[in-house]
C-alpha cells in the first residue's frame, strides 16, 4: 500500500476545504469495505484520505420530517436493515441493507459509500431507485439535490462533482399503498455479491416500478403503468412481453466472473416473475376488509 496522508475534518466546511485543496489527489473514506480493499491492491493512489465518519454533517441519523426519511450518509446499512423507520416505509431497503455482505461488513459499510462506489451490484441501489430517492450532495458551490435515477453513470462513477460529497439521502413516503420487495442470486447463500439483484414495487393504483442491477455498468428503474403486472387474472403471455420491455435495458458483461449473460437474462424474469408473485400475495393479504 503506498503511503499517504490522512485527514480527519469534523465540519462539512473544512471536509470540502481538503477537497478543493488537494483536489483529485483526494479520496473520502466512510467504512473503507470498498476503499481499504483499492489503497491494498493499488488502483487507488491518493495521496490523501479524508475520513467523513466525524463529519457533524454527515451524522448516521435516520429521521422524518415533512413525509421525508432522511439517512445521514454514514449510516452503517446493519442500522438501516434494522430501523423501525425504514421497515416501516421502505421495507425493500431493509431487505436489501440486511443481505449486504456479512456481519462484520454491515457495521461497517456505509450507505453514502454504497452508492458513492457506483458498483452495479450495490444492493441498496435498486431499492433507493423504486422508492424515488434523491441524492443530497453538497461542495464549495453549495448542496444541490439529485435523483438516483440521474447519479449512476457506470461502475465507480456517478454525477458527483468533483469536490462534492454526499451528506445523506432522502425518501420521499410513499402517498399511496404501496408494497415492495428486493431480490438477489448469487453464486452461493450468504456471503456473495449479487450476480443479479432487482427490486420491484407495486402500489394500489396498480403501477409496478421496478430497479435491476448487476447487469450492465449501471443500475437500471423502469415503470410500468397498464395495471397488467398487478393483474392476478392477466395472461402469462402478457405479463412476459411487459417484461420484456422492462428488461430492454439489461447488457450483462460476457467477461464477468459470476455469470454467464445467457444466466443473468434468464434470472432476471425469474426473478421478477417472483417478485410480482410476491408483491400481488403481500398487497391481497394488506388488503383492508370490507365492513
Ligand atoms: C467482503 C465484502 C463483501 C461485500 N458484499 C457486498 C454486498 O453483498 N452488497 C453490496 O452492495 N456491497 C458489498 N460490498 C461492498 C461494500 O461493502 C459496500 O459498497 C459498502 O456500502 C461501501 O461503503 P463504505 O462506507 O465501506 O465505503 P468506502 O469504502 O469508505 O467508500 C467507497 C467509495 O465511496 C466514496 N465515498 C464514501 N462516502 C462518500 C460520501 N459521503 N460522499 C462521496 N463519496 C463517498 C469513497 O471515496 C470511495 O470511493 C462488499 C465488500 C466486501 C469487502
């Protein structure tokens, strides 16, 4: 590992101060689970580490306010996976922060750096993308707000800008009933990245959005609005060509070590074939009944 200095800031002010002096010779670190690995195998070279986890700012409190859950960047996801908050609301991102790697992983690994890594496997993405989060980033030109939708580029690269780092990120409550569910595969239980991971949510009005990953450079949301998924009584042929259309967008890397792109294709309608399955038998079971 090549030397290199390490920064500790307690403010916001002074963490974006390091930035815009050391500039691309800069790297944040939150829990190092991606960061420590590149400083030991060397694609990483900074010659100055900023640790955010002191940072006031960027506190790992999880609250609401407005119809808003906001996660403080250093959240750990062991304590997103197990906050009555996020259950309660957003329960794919419960079940996706709960499969993240393993114990030790948890407590370390933070959401601001799961999503700042920009892997596609990150299995907090397509959860924050079903429920509509948005990204607060904030630099020496002020904060500014950004849909997930529009933060991914490709693996290790996002919309942040240079100097910018994100403080936390925001969930805006579901105004409707609204059910969802995150899947994964991977090549063995337990302790594995995703070689396909998918959340799918359904809401009373019948629309189904649905996120993939793992399946090209990016994290992929698409929606559907014809009610066709949410249909128990709709053809199979039907539901197979919406998700066709849902699917258009996946391109599973030939090279990868994980899977085959013949097996990450088929996983994904498996996968999403379960998830509609489990979404129509979880919104029948919350139906309110009739006086
Ligand atoms: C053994 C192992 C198993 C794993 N399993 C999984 C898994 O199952 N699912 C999964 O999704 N991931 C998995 N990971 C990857 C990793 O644990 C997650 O991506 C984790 O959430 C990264 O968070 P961190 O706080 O450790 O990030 P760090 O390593 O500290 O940082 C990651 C990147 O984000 C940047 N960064 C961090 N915080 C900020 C910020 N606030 N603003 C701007 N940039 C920031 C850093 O500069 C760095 O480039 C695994 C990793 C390991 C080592």
């Amino acid at each position: 590992m090549k030397t290199f200095a390490y920064e500790r800031p307690t403010t916001l002010a002074d963490a974006i101060a390091l930035l815009d002096i050391h500039g691309p010779d800069a790297r944040l670190l939150a829990g190092g689970t991606d960061l420590i690995i590149r400083l030991r195998d060397g694609s990483a070279q900074p010659k100055v580490v900023i640790d955010v986890k002191r940072i006031a700012e960027l506190s790992p409190a999880i609250r609401e306010q407005d119809g808003i859950v906001t996660i403080g960047a250093t959240a750990v996801v062991a304590d997103i996976a197990a906050s009555a908050l996020v259950k309660h609301h957003f329960e794919a991102l419960a079940e996706a922060a709960a499969v993240v790697g393993s114990v030790q992983i948890r407590n370390r690994a933070t959401i601001g750096g799961n999503i700042c890594n920009a892997s596609p496997a990150a299995d907090t993405a397509p959860s924050l993308m079903v429920y509509g989060a948005v990204i607060v980033a904030t630099g020496s030109k002020g904060t500014r707000r950004i849909p997930i939708d529009d933060f991914f580029v490709r693996s290790g690269v996002t919309t942040l800008a240079r100097g910018e780092l994100v403080t936390a990120v925001e969930l805006p409550i579901p105004t409707c009933r609204t059910v969802a569910v995150h899947m994964r595969r991977t090549r063995r239980r337990g302790h594995d990245l995703a070689s396909v991971t998918l959340c799918c949510a359904m809401d009373e009005t019948g629309t189904t959005r649905l996120a993939y990953g793992s399946v090209g450079p990016r994290p992929v949301l698409v929606a559907d609005g014809t009610g066709v998924l949410a249909a128990g009584n709709a053809p199979a042929e039907a539901k197979a060509a919406i998700f066709e259309r849902m699917f258009a967008d996946a391109s599973p890397s030939k090279r990868s070590m994980r899977a085959g792109p013949e097996y990450r294709q088929a996983m994904l309608r498996v996968l999403g074939s379960r998830a509609v399955q489990a979404l129509m038998e979880r919104m029948a079971a919350e139906r309110p009944t009739e006086a």
